[in-house]
C-alpha cells in the first residue's frame, strides 16, 4: 500500500508541469479580439488581416 501511494505521489508530481504547460498552450491558442481604438484613431496599414499575406503588392501610381 506505502508503494502505491508513493508511486501515484511522484506520478503526480511528474504530471503537473506537463498539465500546467497544456493549459497555458490552450489559453494562449485562443484567438481574443483586437482591442478598441479611441476616436479619432486610424489603424496601421500592415493591421488588415483581411489582406491575404501572399498576394502581390498593389500597383499604384
């Protein structure tokens, strides 16, 4: 019984970095929304995401 309780202690003290390491990936997987501007304020060219990262620079003149 000692030998159970000793190896489920150490099973647990392996595990909980790995569990505390997953929850952080998870929480920093999530995508939050941008934050809101005052008025007033433009956002920066390069913030579009709507604009594909691939695509050819605009010809403009």
């Amino acid at each position: 019984m000692d030998l159970m309780h000793s190896t489920l202690f150490w099973i647990l003290i392996a595990a909980a970095p790995a569990v505390t390491a997953l929850g952080i990936l998870i929480r920093l997987a999530r995508r939050e929304p941008p934050p809101g501007l005052p008025p007033g304020v433009k956002p920066l060219g390069w913030d579009d995401e709507n604009q594909d990262d691939d695509a050819p620079p605009a010809a403009g003149g």
